[in-house]
C-alpha cells in the first residue's frame, strides 16, 4: 500500500487492501475494479487458485501477481490461469508504480 502512496496523492488510483482472497472474491461478485495486485502464497488459497476462481466467474480484470516466486515454470502457470503481469519481491516502489502505471496506461 504505502508503494502506492504517490499514485494516490496524485489522484490516479484509489486502493483498497483486503485481508484474504476469500473476502476479495465476494467483494469482486458486487464492486468492480481496474486492477488486481495479489501474492500467489496465501494461507487461504493460492494466488493461483483465486485468480483462476474469478476468472470462472468471468471477472477480467487484469491481475498481477506479486511474489517471491519467478521461475519460468511458476510464471507460466500464472499466465495459464489469467495472471497478467509478475512482479518479483524484493521490489522497489518504482517498480511496482511502473507496472502498475503500464498496466492502468497511467502517464
């Protein structure tokens, strides 16, 4: 969140953190947003798991996954359930403003 920080200020993006997958799944049956940013290791499902559980639901929002992860083999299952973009931890604030900014086409 705080990495979001100067996207918030100037007015690009509102964020909202939720505390499990399982609570942004039901949050996405009735609210719609522009970007999904979530970890693939969680205690209640895997990123893998909750990206593709809204994708059945027909949820297109664009998903990136933010993660210690990055081997070739976990990036492709990640494109083969409909994550959109890998951003490996440790990572700067830049870095996840950029994608973030590619993602949303923010200047």
């Amino acid at each position: 969140e705080m990495a979001m920080e100067p996207l918030i200020s100037d007015g690009h993006i509102s964020f909202k953190c939720l505390a499990n997958p399982i609570e942004a799944i039901s949050e996405l049956d009735s609210q719609s947003y522009d970007l999904i940013v979530t970890d693939i290791n969680m205690p209640q499902m895997s990123g893998f798991d909750f990206v593709e559980s809204i994708r059945k639901k027909g949820i297109k929002t664009p998903a990136l996954a933010l993660t210690t992860e990055n081997t070739p083999q976990m990036k492709q299952d990640g494109k083969n359930v409909g994550i959109n973009g890998w951003i490996t931890k440790p990572f700067s604030n830049e870095k996840i403003q950029m994608a973030v900014k590619r993602v949303l086409r923010i200047r």
